[in-house]
DNA sequence: TCTGGGGTCCTAGGACCC
DNA sequence: TCTGGGGTCCTAGGACCC
C-alpha cells in the first residue's frame, strides 16, 4: 500500500535557532530576538516561553529578564536567518516528489509510502536537517495540509515523539481525543475572528469543527473555512504552489526609532525608501504600475493617531528609482500632516508585472536618460551592495537619525566574509 | 523613554457596459 | 412614461499567517 500524503516541516524557534548555531552559550538559556528598531519581541526561546514572554511583547517590558534570569536579546539578523532558510529548504527538498516553501522556516514536501515508511521517512528528515544546518525541526505528515499542520502542532507538543508525528501511524481514537482537547483557534486558517464567531455556534475544539455541517460553514463564513473542514476530514482541498507565485506587491515600511517630525526629514525617509523598493523591483525582475505611500502616528502616544496613505498610478510601468523617489515624495507632501509625529513610514509597490518591453521607456529624453541612471544605479547596487550608492538623501553615508536601532546584533556569520566565526581549538 | 514587517486570499460593493 | 438584469473589472477592507 502506497500513499500520497503532505509532510509540513518547520524550524523549532526558527531565529534563535540560527542564533544558538553560531553562539552556543545560548543553549538553555532564554534568549529573545527582536523586531526592526529593537522594538518589540518576535521569537522566543523555549525557556523564554516558560517565563511567560509573549511574541509581540514590547522589549522594554520584558527586558528585566536579562537580569534575573540571564536571558539574551538578538537584534534579528535576517541576512543569517534567510541564508540559513535556504540551507534548509534545499536539504528538504532531497525529501520530496514536490516541495512549496510556505514561509522563511517551514516547507510543504509531497511524501508517499506506507505507514512505517512514512514514520521513518520523518524520523530520517528531522536528523538529516539537524546534522548538515544545525537547528531542530519537527515533521508532520498528514492527507492533507490542514492536518499535516494540526500533525506538526501534535509533534510540538509532545516531547515522547521526538518531533516527529504521521498520522497513519497513529490510534483513530487517540487522535480523536486529541482533536477534542485542542482549541479550534490552534487550527491552520481559524483565527481569533473566526474563533469567537464559532464559539457562539458551539464550535469550541477542532473535533467540533470537523464535524460542523460545510454548507451551513460556508454559508455562515466563506469557502476558507468550508476548505478548513473538508481538509479536517481528510479531503485535500488546499492547492500547493511549488513555484514561488509571482509576488503581487513589494512593500517597504519601518518604523522609526526616533519620530520624523518635518516634510524634509519624511522626504529623506521616502527617497530612501523609494530607492530601496526600486532595488527590489529590479532584483525581482518585475516593474510596478501602482505606488502607495503611508505614514502613521503612534497608536500608543495620547490624541487621535492618523495614518495618511494614498495610492497613485504611475505614469508606465517603472523599476526607476528617480521616478518613484520624486512622485513619493510628492504624494507624501499632499498628505502629511504639518506638526504631527510619525512613528512609521513606507511605500508600497503594487500592480507588479515582468518586463513590459517598449512602454517602460519615455518618448522624452529625459526620461531615456533617466532609464540610463537607474540602470547604472542597479549596477552599482548589485556589484558593491546596498548602500554602495544612492540619489540624494538615499546615499547618504552617515545613516539619518530616525534609522534602526539594532544594539544586540549577531554578525553575518554565514554571508559576510570578514564576520565569519571564528573558531579556537 | 521604548510597542514589527511583509505578505496572501476572499468578499462586498461601486462603476460601467450592453 | 416606463427604469432590468447580468456581466466584468476594480478597490477597499477584513481575516489570517509567519
């Protein structure tokens, strides 16, 4: 008997995980790795858990925990964890007929085999990522994505599995009693929303989910949660993506780590963010057709908060860095407002299409001379980095004061030649 | 003092057309 | 004077995810 079946695979703590790799004092410590700005917490060690620290919790709250308790703090470094990520995708993908990369530490794989050669396959994929990249994953494999999630939750949880859980493996009735005892909220695609609107029917655990009525689900919601319940029962219904869908917007947005005050220093903060989505643009391969810009004001600070956005069509599909940074520029002129405090800004490349040939070229010369900039920018960019070159506020090489705060930074342990670690025998 | 960023998918409703 | 109904396309907003 042979099987089609979904493996869900997924890093332990993926960014301290990376961390502890590279630094193995942080072993069995609590260790926290933070957010752009060192702002607040975004991933946690076990033990970090235990102290009852939770993600989106603001660091300042939390930060007497590195006294009393020895914890450590990260800035998030994702030049490491994205090269990290692709060390273990590739190992993954040895595993599968097909592979969907679903997020920066998690992978879909397509499996088959029998119940034990399902069993020993997950067994094989959790030592075989441990032993070549260094951080823990647990497996889940399942009919379908939905229970392949619900699997990998189960394989979390319990510490006598070792990580690794195959439903074909498992007692009917074990499953069912563990279905009964987990909220429906801890499901795949059933968030907080959904889980109060379902309490008032009844539906408080995924048993109760799995056996709600589809058509009154679908009507009562949407197809999501109609596809949540069909897959509950073992139905696959969730399509895979193997190739990375062509991405439908690019969005740079930060917060500040000093409040931008002034329509000069936010006309700095577009020109550079600008520059950096037309990077992207250009990495990508693709050109935009729509620019957004937004700012905000504190949501936390007294008074009204405020969050001017406008979205304008841009004259012809463009990667030109001079273009976006002037029209932002301008469109964030016209929408600020003069004396508020903004916390955040951002711009937002959408309507994305590949190479629109002739249409992306000015019949002026000006604009033809501009394509020409862009493009030597690019090139700069590409050979020496980032923040090799830049227009105007965007290659400044003292960074502005609202820039990132990043004070618990690991090295580029992996990607950077002169921050590899060093080793002392 | 200090509170993340980047995405996807679906739905409803308006504008417009025939 | 009467004032349909179906289709498409676009956008805003909601919900969710990691």
């Amino acid at each position: 008997m042979s099987n089609e079946r979904i493996a869900l695979i997924d890093v332990n703590n993926f960014y301290v995980s990376c961390e502890r790799v590279f630094d193995p004092k942080l072993v069995g410590r609590p260790v926290v790795v933070l957010s752009n700005n060192d702002g607040c917490v975004v991933a946690r060690s076990q033990e970090a858990k235990d102290l009852g620290i939770t993600t989106g919790a603001p660091f300042f709250q939390v930060k007497q925990f590195m006294r009393s308790h020895g914890m450590v703090a990260r800035s998030s470094n994702y030049e490491l964890y994205g090269d990290m990520s692709a060390r273990v995708m590739e190992v993954l993908s040895r595993f599968g007929t097909w592979q969907e990369v679903y997020s920066i530490d998690e992978s879909f794989l397509g499996v088959q085999g029998t119940p034990d050669q399902l069993g020993e396959l997950a067994t094989r994929i959790r030592a075989t990522v441990g032993r070549s990249v260094g951080v823990p994953v647990c497996v889940g494999v399942a009919p379908t994505k939905t229970l392949a999630k619900f699997a990998n939750h189960v394989a979390k949880h319990n510490a006598h599995l070792n990580g690794v859980c195959s439903m074909d493996s498992m007692d009917p009735d074990l499953i069912e009693r563990i279905q009964s005892r987990v909220p429906v909220t801890d499901l795949w695609g059933v968030g907080g929303k959904t889980g109060t609107k379902l309490a008032g029917m009844g539906i408080s655990t995924i048993a109760d989910l799995k056996c709600a009525d589809v058509t009154e689900i679908r009507k009562k919601f949407s197809v999501v949660l109609q596809r949540t319940v069909l897959e509950l029962n073992g139905t696959p219904c969730i399509a895979h993506h193997e190739e990375r869908a062509d991405k439908q917007q690019i969005m740079y947005s930060r917060s500040f780590s000093s409040p931008v005050t002034t329509l000069d220093a936010m006309q700095e903060v577009m020109s550079i963010y600008a520059q950096r989505g037309a990077s992207r643009l250009m990495g990508d391969g693709l050109w935009a057709t729509l620019l957004t810009v937004t700012a905000g004001t504190s949501r936390f600070a007294s008074g009204e908060a405020s969050f001017p956005s406008v979205t304008l069509k841009l004259p012809r599909p463009t990667q030109d860095p001079i273009l976006l940074t002037r029209l932002a520029s301008a469109a964030m002129r016209d929408i600020m407002r003069p004396g508020a405090s903004y916390v955040r800004g951002g711009v937002v490349l959408s309507g994305l299409q590949p190479d629109p040939g002739q249409e992306a070229f000015g019949i002026f010369e000006d604009e033809v001379s501009e394509k020409h900039v862009g493009d030597v920018l690019g090139a700069v960019k590409a050979k020496f980095g980032d923040k090799a070159i830049g227009l105007g506020s965007g290659g400044l090489a003292v960074e502005p004061k609202w820039s990132m705060k990043r004070e618990y930074s690991s090295p580029k342990f992996t990607t950077e030649w002169a921050e590899l670690p060093v080793v002392r025998a």
